[in-house]
C-alpha cells in the first residue's frame, strides 16, 4: 500500500494558507466561516427557482393544491439560509474596510426582507422574459419548454435574483449567483448590468454582459455576443478605475445577432439590428441596420479621412 506524507502536506498547506492571509490582511479569527459559501447559495437558489415556478422548477410530485403550502415552507427556509449569508458578507465586507458593525444583524434582517418582498416583482419581470423567448424563437412548442429547457431563461433567473442582492449592497452574493449560472449555461450577466422586461438570450453560449451595461425592453441577442467595455482607464498609481461606466447602453428593441463585438459607452439606438460578428466601438442610430460590409466601410471612411 502506498504512503504519502500527509503531515508534510498539511503543515505546507497550512503555512501557504497564513502566508496569504498576512499578505491581505485577513482576519485571523477562528469563530466559524469568515465569508459566504457557494455550496450554501446554490441550494437557497435552487429553492428560490422552485419557489418562482413551483409547478415547473420545484419538487417532481407537487399538486397545484398544496402550491401555497409548499412556497410558504420553501420560502421561509430559503430566506433563513439567505439572511446567513448576508450576515456573512456584511462581516466580510466590514472587516476589509475596518468598519465596525453595531447594526449587523438589524441591516442583515432588513436587506433579506426587502430581497423577500421583492421576489413577486421578479417573478413578473420573469414572465416577460419567458414569453419573449416564447414569442421569439420558432422552435419553441411551449413556455414551459423555454422555461425548462433554454439556458438564456435559466442564465435570467439568476441574474434576476442577483441583480437585486446587488442593488441591496451585496455585490459578493450578487456575483456568486450569477457565477453559478455562468458556470451551467456559458452565459456571463455581471448581476450589475441593468436590463429591462422581455429580454432574451437565444442560444446563449458565450454571451458577456457587463457591470455598467445599460439594456432597455424587448432586446434580443444571440450566442457570442459581448456587450464589454473598450479599455481600462488607470489612476495616476496605474491601478483600474472602477465603478466608472463603460459598457453599451442598448435602448428598447434592439437585436444583436451572434457574434457581435459592442464595446465602450456607445448607444444602440431603439430599433437598431446589429449583424453577425460585427466589431462596433461607435454609437448606431435608431432604425439603423449595421452590417459587416457597413462596418468595414465606416472603418475605411475613418482610415481615409485620418490620411487626409
């Protein structure tokens, strides 16, 4: 039988461990888990969707007559798991800043009940976004097939529920629920962006949507498109400027065919189609159709006009 030397690991482990927390200045208190769990969040999400949609995302044998029951008792257990997990983060982010926290579990109860009384809302911005995929893609026999089976719908639950933890002041949960469907769909909402009703992703693997990203209703994109940002302004240390806003802003009924590369703060006008695989770092107007031969030639105007 082999042996291993597992006290080495452990001690070297150990030492790497400290050696990182002394480096980030880490809390070096043993009283439990210092910041959330991702384990924890995907079950508390996996209630939520059931609690949505009982029907269709919760338990396989529940009857229309105990709906009610079952998302009370959901509910109530997924609230307790997520009031948790706040208080973890509030710690967290507490501690990183130096802050002490007198009010920790008065804000931590007040943020879990706004996120509660905000689930209905949700739920209707949901519909929205199921029925335009419904309505959008030929292929659907159902809503309750774009419900169960499209990974944009899935990718929107998520970034629904994050969004909101995100606008309550807890960007660390808000991030790790949209990692979460990041990592099953291929499609990355930074739960920052904004995005209005009736939105659908069709297809969806390798959508990027960015923190500041601004996308109005009724907007449809397809696989692979980005809506990033153009460059990274640095202070004078040479460190990132962040929270300044540097995605698109994408108005009402706007489609995005796949391939499409938006970068900066640029504005797609109401209306505007942008082609496959177009590159566009410039504002459209409403009602225009940018192509990849129109883009080409834009490009060669500038090119031109520059060598003049």
């Amino acid at each position: 039988m082999a042996n291993f030397d597992i006290h080495q690991i452990v001690h070297s482990l150990h030492e790497a461990r400290v050696g990182w927390r002394v480096a980030q200045r880490r809390n070096n208190d043993s009283n439990g888990r210092e910041f959330p769990s991702r384990d924890a969040l995907d079950g508390i999400v996996t209630t939520l969707k059931g609690v949505l949609f009982p029907m269709r995302l919760g338990p396989p044998d529940l009857r229309q007559e105990s709906e009610n029951y079952h998302v009370a008792h959901a509910l109530d257990a997924a609230l307790h798991g997520l009031l948790e997990q706040v208080r973890l983060e509030l710690k967290y982010s507490a501690g990183l800043a130096g802050r002490a926290t007198p009010t920790l579990e008065e804000d931590a109860v007040s943020i879990t009940r706004a996120f509660g009384a905000s689930l209905p809302q949700i739920r209707s911005q949901l519909d929205t976004d199921v029925l335009a995929a419904y309505q959008g893609d030929p292929a659907a026999r159902s809503v309750d097939e774009v419900l169960l089976c499209y990974p944009g719908t899935l990718a929107m639950i998520h970034y629904r529920l994050a969004h909101r933890l995100y606008q309550l002041g807890l960007p660390l949960l808000a991030r790790i629920i949209a990692e979460l469907a990041h990592g099953a769909t291929g499609i990355d909402i930074h739960p920052g962006a904004q995005i209005g009703t009736g939105f659908f992703i069709d297809h969806g693997t390798g959508v990027v949507i960015g923190e500041t990203a601004i996308i109005g209703n009724n907007v449809r994109i397809y696989q692979a498109v980005t809506l990033g940002a153009k460059r990274f302004p640095t202070d004078a240390e040479g460190k990132l400027e962040k929270g300044r806003a540097r995605h698109p802003i994408v108005e009402d009924d706007v489609v995005i065919y796949a391939g499409a590369t938006i970068l900066g703060r640029i504005r797609l006008g109401r209306g505007a189609i942008i082609g496959g695989n177009v590159w566009l770092t410039h504002d459209v107007p409403a009602g225009a159709n940018i192509s990849q031969a129109a883009s080409r030639e834009d490009a060669l105007s500038v090119a031109n006009s520059a060598a003049a």
